[in-house]
C-alpha cells in the first residue's frame, strides 16, 4: 500500500512540471490511467477479493477513460478536425457504465432486503443536484445548434453520467459505506471526475480557453481519480466493501436531516434569483423540480409515520406479554380482568378465576438450572394454553405462577390437565360476580388459596391474606408457623400473591 501510495504522489505531483502540450504529458496521462487499472487488478488477485466483478468493472472504465486521452491524441494528428462527437469521447464515457455496473454490484450485494427509505433519501438528494446539472449543463449542451443530434446526445450523457454515478455512491454512503476505507476513495475518485466534467462544461459554455496552468491544473484532477480508484482496490478494506449489512436504522441522523433539507430548498432559491435577475428562464424545470421534491418528501414523511406506527404497537405489544412465555402479564390481567368482569355482568353468567403455580418450583429450578426451569415454565405456559376456549384469558401474573378467568367453567378444571414433565401445579379458583361480593381483589385473595387434601398437607400450602392487603401480607396456614417445614423439607405456606 505505501508503494502504491509513493507511486500515486509522485504522479500527481510530477504532471504538474510537464510541459503542456508535449508527447510527455500524453504518456505521463494514459500510463497514469493505466496504471491504476493494474493496481486494481493486483488488488483483486492479491486481497482475494470476493465478488471481483465490481472492481474488473471499475478498472475497465478507468482504462477505457484513459484511453481516450491517447485516441483524443491520434485522432488530432491524424486528421484535420476530428469534430465532435469523436471517438475519443466513446473511450471517455466508457468509465460510466462500467463504474455505474460495478455500484448497482455492491449495492445489491451489501443489501439483500429492499432499503426504501435510503433509496427515496438519495433520489431526493439526486433529484436536487440533477436539478442543478439541468440548468447549467445539461439544458445549454442540449440548445447548442452547431454540434447536431449526435452531438446534443453525447454532451448530456457526460452530466448524465456523473449524476447517474452520484446517486449510486449516495445510495452506498447511506446504507452505511461510509466508515469503509475503499469507499471513501471511490467516493473520492468519482467526485474528482464530477468535479472534472462540471469545470469543462463551465469553461464551454463560458467559451473561455484556459492557458498552459489551469490547463494541467483540470488533466491533474482526471488523474487523481484514476489514481484513488487503484488505491481503493489495494487498501485491505476492499475485501468488506461487498459484504452484507443490516439495514441502517430508521432514526434520520442530524447531518442527513440538514442535507435533505438544503436539497429541498433548491429549487425555490432557483426561482428566487431568477426573479431578483427578472430572468425566469427555468419556470417549467424548476417547477417539475418542485414537484418531485415535494413528491419525495412526502414519501419521506409516509415511510418515517408507518415506522413510528410500527414501533408504537411493538411498544404496546411488550408492554401487555410476559417475555419469557409469550403470555399476557400482570398489566394485560389488570386490564382485562374489569372487562371480564362487566362482560359476565351484562351476561348474568358466573365467572371464574384460577390461581395456578407449579409446586416446588424453586427446588426443581436449583436442582437442574434456570434453563430447565424457564423452559418448563413455557411448556407450561403452553399446555394450559391449549385447554383455553376463546372466551377465557390466561396471564402471568408474577415470578412462578398464572392466573386466568373463564366464563361458566369448572373451577377445578385446571387440575384435570397436568403441567408438563409430569410436574405437579396448585390451581385455586373461585367465582365473581355472585351475591354478596365485594370486590374483584376480595375474590382473587379467595382464588389464591390451596385446594384438596394435598394442599393441606402441606406440599403446595398457600395462606389467607389478610383483609387489609389480601394480595401480599401472608398469614400462617393451619399447618404451622413461617419458615417451619412440613414432612420432607416442603415449605408449608408460600405468601400470598406471589406467582412463578
């Protein structure tokens, strides 16, 4: 790479000291462009590059663009006035296609999925600039009425190109290229060849005949180009350049916000000077310059609206589930639950609700690891969700355990469907809505208590809540006091409304 480096200062820098005009200048041209065709080459072969059909692109228009400088030089020699257009300018826009080919490569190749918003981004910020080209470029080559249709069509294919090669680098900028080594010095040669061709088509339409100086100054700018297309090809980061990338975040950065909107303002600061000037040449293309803008950002602001609906049901959507099951937690129960409620109400019918906990959850969880725990908490979670009708709701409600509510159910139904592993679970029940309740937190400190022999026993031992906190202050069970073991080490109360 420092080799390369040496070699491309002492080009540019040595084109500046050769005469203008002289058959050294040609030759210090086209080996220039040459040369960095062969770096490029050396780069493919040496870094391994994969895919390389981008970069043989890339060297064939450099080598093409090159080569137009010596047909230029025959053709000029040879012949009186080859006219334009010539053959020389088929070699010069030759680099276009090919570079153009080798973008469209990476581009698909860096991102499989469809990235809309980074296409409607850089069509915007090309549709300002192309604006631009068409009012000092590309509409004064295409009025000139001595060059003929040939020559009206090659003069707007130079700007075209250019134009054509800025929105591909913008797409790749924008899909995150930016931080790669290779294409900063891509970007940076096809921005020297744009810088380029925008001065000449000036110079042109300003009929002006630059001396000996500029002259050079301009031929050394083509040749920087060449030079940083060879150096992109042989810095180690030319491998990366084609990889796949995720696609970029939705969130619009401040320096891209600042650019779409100077790009938007355009085409209004065209109109405004050209009616300070009192010279409103460019109505009609200024005005379908608005148009497309406005177009784009409206689609703009289309895509950034469904991404924020999108993110905000998302929200919702892990606000009201429990992560490790995929249940509804203890939000979605609190708010379902007063709509169960006043649904079996307006019904007259009864309602259910089960309090359910794997028994010696702690104990199997130490025993053979929280994996094993948190996946026989989701076959858990899954095997009660199947024996659920449309009607009735399941939730977690806390750390070991779920309540759920049905509508005209058994409330010992839960215990006719073993938890999975053969994992023995507690469910407590107890119906709303009869006469004589108080309140729904009331009938959830009833649903929480043990049921059957076995929970009083002592292996799955709940107590009463007391009447001030029903949920959380436990009491001692009839079997004994807080931290006094039952027959075989089993704890005989769990506090109440502690769940999984």
């Amino acid at each position: 790479m420092r080799l390369h480096v040496v070699i491309a200062v002492v080009a540019v820098g040595g084109f500046l000291a050769v005469p203008d005009g002289s058959t050294l200048q040609l030759v210090w041209q086209v080996t220039a462009g040459w040369l960095a065709a062969v770096m490029m080459v050396i780069g493919i072969r040496r870094r391994r590059v994969t895919p390389a059909a981008p970069w043989w692109l890339f060297a064939i228009g450099v080598a093409g663009n090159a080569s137009g400088i010596l047909v230029e030089y025959i053709l000029t020699h040879t012949q009186v006035d080859p006219g334009f257009p010539s053959w020389a300018d088929a070699a010069y826009l030759s680099l276009y296609p090919a570079a153009a080919a080798g973008l469209l490569l990476m581009i698909r190749r860096r991102n499989v999925q469809r990235d809309w918003a980074t296409a409607v981004d850089a069509t915007t910020l090309t549709t300002g600039i192309g604006l631009l080209a068409w009012i000092f470029m590309i509409k004064p080559a295409a009025e000139d009425p001595t060059i003929g249709l040939l020559g009206h069509i090659v003069s707007v294919a130079y700007p075209l190109g250019d134009i054509v090669l800025l929105a591909m680098t913008v797409r790749l900028l924008l899909s995150g290229s930016g931080q790669n080594v290779s294409f900063r010095l891509v970007s940076a040669a096809l921005i020297c060849f744009l810088a380029g061709d925008g001065t000449w088509a000036v110079i042109n339409q300003l009929a002006w005949e630059p001396g000996p100086v500029p002259h050079r100054l301009l031929a050394d700018v083509f040749l920087v180009g060449f030079l940083l297309f060879g150096a992109a090809a042989v810095h180690t980061d030319a491998r990366s350049l084609s990889r796949r990338v995720a696609p970029r975040p939705a969130r619009i950065s401040r320096s891209l916000l600042a650019t779409l909107t100077a790009t938007s303002l355009i085409a209004p600061v065209l109109l405004i000077v050209q009616t300070l000037r009192h010279q409103v040449s460019d109505a009609l293309s200024i005005a379908v310059g608005c148009i497309a803008l406005f177009l784009l950002v409206v689609t703009r602001m289309t895509q950034l609206l469904r991404q924020l609906d999108a993110q905000t049901e998302k929200a919702r959507e892990l606000a009201v589930t429990d992560e490790l099951t995929g249940l509804p937690n203890r939000r979605a129960w609190n708010t379902e639950l007063p709509r169960g409620i006043e649904r079996t109400r307006r019904a007259g019918t009864p309602l259910t609700v089960a309090v359910v906990d794997v028994d010696h959850f702690k104990r199997f969880n130490d025993a053979y690891g929280h994996p094993a725990g948190d996946r026989l908490l989701k076959e858990a979670a899954a095997a009660w969700q199947e024996q659920l009708r449309t009607v009735d709701h399941l939730a977690r409600y806390g750390r070991r355990g779920v309540r759920g509510d049905a509508a005209r159910r058994h409330r010992r139904a839960g215990a006719r469907h073993p938890g999975p592993d053969a994992r023995r679970h507690s469910p407590g029940s107890d119906l709303l809505g009869r006469p004589g309740r108080v309140g729904r937190h009331r009938d959830l400190g009833r649903a929480d208590r043990p049921r059957g022999r076995r929970a009083l026993r002592g292996e799955a031992r709940r107590p009463q809540p007391d009447r001030r906190r029903r949920l959380s202050a436990p009491r001692l069970s009839p079997a004994g006091r807080p931290g006094r073991p039952a027959p075989g080490g089993v704890p005989r109360w769990r506090p109440a409304g502690r769940v999984w």
